[in-house]
C-alpha cells in the first residue's frame, strides 16, 4: 500500500515515522510545518539513522492540492494526525478550527472515496463532556461536547460518515510522546524548576503514548479488518487517572523529587472552556475487532521518560 500520513511533524505523526520502518508499504508523510531539529534528532535516537524524516508540504484545507498528490503518489490510504488542537484558543477561532477539524477530514474522505481508499482520522474524548457520568464512555455515545475545540472534531466525524469512504475513526485522549509540546514533558521541566505545584484532581481520564497509538493504527492497516469494520473506535491506554495522578508518576519515573505537588480543584485555573471532568473511553470495541492489545498507562509513561531522559 502507498500510505499518506497528514500532522507528519506532530506527535503521532513523528510515532508513526518510527512504526513506519517495519512496513513494507510506501509511506509519504505531509505537513504545513517544517521539520523540527530536535524531533529529527529524537527520531534518530529512537530509530536510527535511516529514519524517514522527509516531509512533503501538504495544505488539507486544499481539496485541489489533496487529489493532486494522491494522483502522483497513488495513494491507498490516508492517516490524518493534523487537528487545530489549542483548546483554549480555539474559542477565539472558530472558524480556523472548522476548517481544519471539519473541512480539512471532510476533503481527505471525499478524495479517499474517489479512489476507494481508506481514511484513518484521529479524533478526540473532547466530543464528550457535557452530560455527567462515571462509566467508560462507548462508541455510539452521543456526543456532548463543552468547548469549539470538541465541536468542531464531532463535526469532522460527522462529515466523513456523511461522504461515505472507507474510515477508520479512532477517538484518543491525553496525547503524549517524546515530540513537541506535551503535558508529559511540560510536568518534567515544571517538577524540577518549581517547590510546589497544583494540579487538578477532578478531570479523570487515561492518558495515550502516541507510540501505542501508532502501533495500533499500523495493526489495523496491516491486517486488512478494516475493510469489513468502518466506523468509529476508542483507543487510550488502559487504566485511569486523574491529572495529578499522572503529574506525580511523571515526577516519580522522573526523579524529581523535590517538588511538592497538591491536588486542587478545576475553578482554580480558571479556563475558557470547561474541559470534560470524565472523559475514561471504553476501549472494547478497538480490541475486540481488532485483537489489539493495550499497554497499561504507567508502562508506557515509564518508557517514555526513559527516552527522554
């Protein structure tokens, strides 16, 4: 297969270049953002030399510009790792945030459907929110989002359901990785450079290693199930925590021991959008399907600082 990946230079993006190297498929990866130093160097630790780092420039805002680089590179299947992803500021962007959460999955389905490819979107717990519950939610929940941010990745489903193509929708949550801006990492500096530190302890979730997820969207391009199973799955690792509870494992793996974090309260941060107090996804479905097996979140969480430290 000739796979395209879109966000190439994000964090999933930069997980799947590493995934990537056992494939046989040909894989193009795009962005509108240039290579980053450091990520090439991190890839190159993590992967070795022969990495591909390539980047080709790729506007998905551009119908015109997708069909023409699916034509040149007869493409079979498309990852979409780009998302508008500030929350906070996507409240004073709606519209930047629709184009590129909405329009932009919206123009890879209908060029995907063209060529009778497949999409794998990468969408977000963020749909979820509103209505107060306590138990996983489910795949065929209704969405409630609370922020634009939410909306408009619930409006970007919606759209690629409405064209048709062959899809694969994987909603995630808490990303992290050892590539660009993160909770993950911006812990490990706060927890070394601050006495003390709150963080809140009543918006409950699992966090995700982009790596994992990575892993798991090559699985399910490689076996072929998707062909029989459209629609959307949930894919976080397994386990739950809350914020705090994740800042004190990262110090802890870390070693920064000389930081004293404290739970506190959501309304002391006060936000532009209030963020899902539970948004735990019930992953049944993604492994039942797929026979995919899921990596408890400190595992992985330990790994990762170990990559980068």
């Amino acid at each position: 297969m000739n796979i395209l990946v879109t966000g190439a230079n994000g964090q999933l993006g930069n997980e799947i270049r590493i995934v990537s190297k056992k494939s046989t498929d040909k894989y193009v990866f795009t962005d509108v953002l240039d290579e980053n130093e450091d990520s090439i160097a991190m890839l190159q630790k993590l992967a070795g030399k022969d990495v591909n780092t390539g980047t080709v420039y790729l506007d998905i805002t551009n119908i015109e510009a997708i069909r023409e680089i699916v034509k040149r590179e007869k493409i079979d299947a498309i990852i979409n790792c780009a998302a508008y992803t500030n929350v906070d500021a996507a409240e004073d962007n709606y519209d930047l945030a629709e184009s590129l959460n909405t329009k932009a999955p919206e123009n890879l389905a209908i060029v995907m459907k063209e060529v009778n490819g497949l999409l794998v979107h990468i969408s977000t717990d963020y749909v979820f929110g509103k209505e107060l519950y306590n138990t996983p939610c489910k795949e065929d929940q209704i969405g409630t989002p609370t922020g634009v941010y939410g909306l408009t990745k619930l409006h970007g489903e919606q759209a690629i359901h409405k064209v048709g193509c062959k899809h694969v929708i994987i909603r995630t949550a808490w990303l992290y990785s050892e590539f660009c801006k993160n909770f993950v990492k911006t812990m490990l500096n706060l927890t070394t450079i601050k006495s003390q530190l709150k963080v809140v302890f009543d918006q409950v979730g699992t966090p995700t290693y982009a790596y994992d997820l990575a892993v798991a969207i090559f699985d399910i391009i490689d076996d072929g199930k998707y062909i029989d199973n459209t629609g959307i799955y949930h894919f976080s690792n397994e386990g739950v925590c809350s914020w705090f509870d994740f800042t004190k494992r990262i110090a802890e793996y870390a070693g920064c021991n000389n930081c004293d974090i404290q739970p506190c309260h959501s309304d002391e941060f006060p936000s532009l959008v209030k963020r899902p107090f539970y948004s735990v996804l019930d992953k049944t479905k993604i492994k039942e399907t797929f026979g995919i097996r899921i990596p408890y979140w400190e595992c992985s969480l330990r790994y990762c600082i170990m990559n980068l430290k």
